[in-house]
C-alpha cells in the first residue's frame, strides 16, 4: 500500500444524489488522495431509487464535476460503517453538515465510529451557503408534488426522477 495515499469515503443513501453532495465530494477530493463514494443500502429507510440506481446516478452525475486528480470509486455497503471504512482502507470518513440539527445526529455518529475505530478520523464539511438547503428528502416531497428540483439536482437524476414519476402512475 502506498504510505502517501489518503483514502476517505464518504458515506449516504444518496436518494438521489443532489447538487449539495457533489459539492461535498468536490471539496473532499482536496483532501484525499482516492475517495470511495458508499451508498448505504439502509434496511431501514424505503429508498425511492434502489442501490443499483443510486450508484449508476452518482456514476453518472460525477461528470459534472473536476476531480483533482483524485481516484474515485463508487460503491454499495451494507455493514457496519467502520467495518467498510477498514475494508475501504480508508482513514478518514467524510460528512457533510447542512445546519445545527445536522450536527446533533453527526456529532453522536462520529463518536461512535471513533470508539469503534480510533484509527479513522471523521472530518466535518459545511454545505457551501447557497446549498445548505438542499437535502434529498425535499427533493423528493418537491418533486412528487410536481415542484421544479432542477437547481437541486443534476440532470441525469431529473430524468430519473421523471421516469420514476411515470412508473409510479
């Protein structure tokens, strides 16, 4: 293993992935050398998209960004989070923070994974301002009350969405 490299990943459900993750991911590969985008397949949450449509959106949606030279993977989990960052070889858990209620729940988390795996450090980034809004859970009650998410979400996953629309008719 190369001593240099700096894996992180960076953990969600991604139901669907919006303009406020890529903007995390964008910003985490200044930090990390390879960064592995893990989309949970939570039992416990109804996702609207299943994981093998999560992933294939990320995949798509990651061309909208620049990557700085940073390895990108993109991956389904469905373990304990220390358990696939350990796998993931990663030493850092990326998270990112919208508002105060956001930091309650991450905070706990974090605190968790840290006595669970000291090794890994979970590193907290703030939504850029203009996204600090944006969350996917909206994004999904705008639009099945046909409200416009297009500013919210990149434009493979407003088809997605649509399609979606259309087979829940």
């Amino acid at each position: 293993m190369n001593n240099n490299l700096i894996t992180g990943i960076y953990p969600g459900t991604f139901d669907p992935i919006t303009y406020g993750h890529l903007d995390i991911i964008f910003r985490a590969t200044h930090i990390v050398n390879k960064l592995v985008i893990s989309v949970a397949e939570n039992k416990n949450k109804k996702p609207l998209f299943n994981l093998k449509e999560r992933i294939a959106m990320i995949e798509e949606a990651l061309n909208e960004i620049e990557y700085n030279g940073c390895l990108i993977e993109v991956v389904g989990f469905d373990k304990l989070l220390v358990d696939h960052a350990r796998k993931s070889e990663a030493k850092v858990i990326i998270r990112g923070l919208r508002a105060v209620a956001d930091f309650e729940y991450e905070f706990q988390m974090a605190g968790m994974n840290s006595k669970l795996a000291p090794e890994i450090e979970t590193i907290f980034l703030m939504a850029s301002e203009n996204l600090q809004l944006t969350s996917a859970r909206f994004v999904k009650e705008v639009a099945f009350h046909n409200g416009d998410i297009e500013r919210f979400v990149p434009k493979n996953v407003l088809k997605k969405f649509k399609q979606k629309q259309k087979d829940l008719k």
